[in-house]
C-alpha cells in the first residue's frame, strides 16, 4: 500500500535522535590448531582409564592492539579507501575428561582454563573516531576438538593437541545525531487488577407456575 506522504506529515513532526550508526558489519572467522599442556586439580587423573576427552572454548576478548592503516580496494567496479584493522583475541578453553576410577565408577574432571592469544588483520570501513568491537556468534559452527593427547597423571596434566573454530561478529560504530519524522510515545494507562468478592446468583424462577397468583 502506498504511503500518504501528506497524511505522515501531519501525524509526525521532525525530531532529533542520537543512534548508533553502523559503519560497517562482517563476520570473521578464528581458526587455529594449538598443543597446549592443561592443568587438573591435584590427584583427579589418578588411576582413570578408558579416558574421553573434549574442549569447550569461549572468546573472552577482541580488541584492537595497532593503528589502523588505510587502504584502498576494488569493491565491484569503485575503488574503495577502507582501513585495516588489527584485532587481538584471547580465548579460553576448558579441557573435559571423562573416565573410570579404579572402583570401576565413572567420573567427569575439568581442567583450569587455558589462554590463548592470536592477532589478526581485518579490512573494515573504519575511518578514524568510530569503534571497532567483535563478539563470537552465538551457533553451531563454533567448535572446539581434541587429537591427539598424552596423560601424566602424576602431574595432573594432560597435553592435547586441540582445533579451534570460532566465528565472530565484527561491527564498526560511531554515534550520530539524526533528524527524523517521529512522536513521542507515551506511557500506556497503570492496569488495574482487583479481586472482587462473590456475589451470590439465585437461580431463575418459574412465575408462570410458582407462585399461583390468586
């Protein structure tokens, strides 16, 4: 349906608006195979056999750590003055062991969080003054993997060759001031819900045969 520009207009006035503006918005990709050593509380690996190990892993920080350096890009057929961006990234991952005891009793151990820290370039539409920020999505793609791996159990350790795959949401931001056909909302009426005593209902009578009229 089309819309009565006319009609808008006496139904909106011009308001001013401070937003976030989205520079730019592009997801990128962490991919890494590492061989870290895992620490285990004292004594929680002694004995376990039949050993299952994974990983979980959470992206615990994306920042910039270099000036941005501006570039200049084919994008179709425009040449394009872009920037590029340096990110660096700390992530964290958990090592999970499954096994069984000496008394044949099945257990589950966590390791201490392992660290581990990676820099990556990212071409962005990031003029000076706007923010860079990046945040792991939120699905199924994120995965975290073990291989191979070596136990010393009397070190509470496990060493474990381990793929790591997070993919992240980076957006490029600035705040601006905005001059849009708007009105102000209002807040909607208190909503009043009282209980209400019973009233007794008598049933419905019959005149046409009690009571006789005499």
């Amino acid at each position: 349906m089309p819309i009565n520009l006319e009609q808008f207009a006496q139904q909106f006035d011009p308001e001013c608006i401070q937003v976030c503006k989205v520079y730019d918005w592009t997801t990128n990709v962490i991919s890494l195979t590492d061989t870290p050593t895992f620490t285990f509380s004292p004594g929680s690996l002694t004995d376990l056999t039949n050993l299952q190990v994974s990983c979980a892993v959470t992206l615990l920080e994306c920042v910039e750590d270099a000036p941005r350096r501006d570039i200049e890009c084919v994008v179709g057929d425009q040449s394009v003055s872009l920037q590029v961006v340096t990110l660096s990234k700390t992530i964290q991952v958990v090592l999970e062991v499954t096994g069984t005891t000496g008394t044949g009793t099945q257990t589950t151990v966590f390791s201490d969080p392992v660290l581990i820290s990676i820099s990556e370039e990212v071409i962005l539409c990031a003029p000076e003054g706007t923010t860079v920020c990046c945040n792991p999505t939120q699905n199924a793609f994120n995965t975290c993997r073990v291989g191979a791996f070596t136990v010393n159990a009397a070190a509470s350790t496990i060493t474990a060759t381990i793929g790591l795959r997070i993919c992240q949401s980076i957006v490029v931001t600035f705040d601006v001031i905005l001059e849009v056909a708007a009105r102000f909302c209002q807040p909607r009426p208190e909503i009043i819900c009282e209980d209400e005593c019973p009233v007794d209902v008598f049933p419905p009578q019959c005149p046409a045969v009690f009571p006789i009229m005499g």
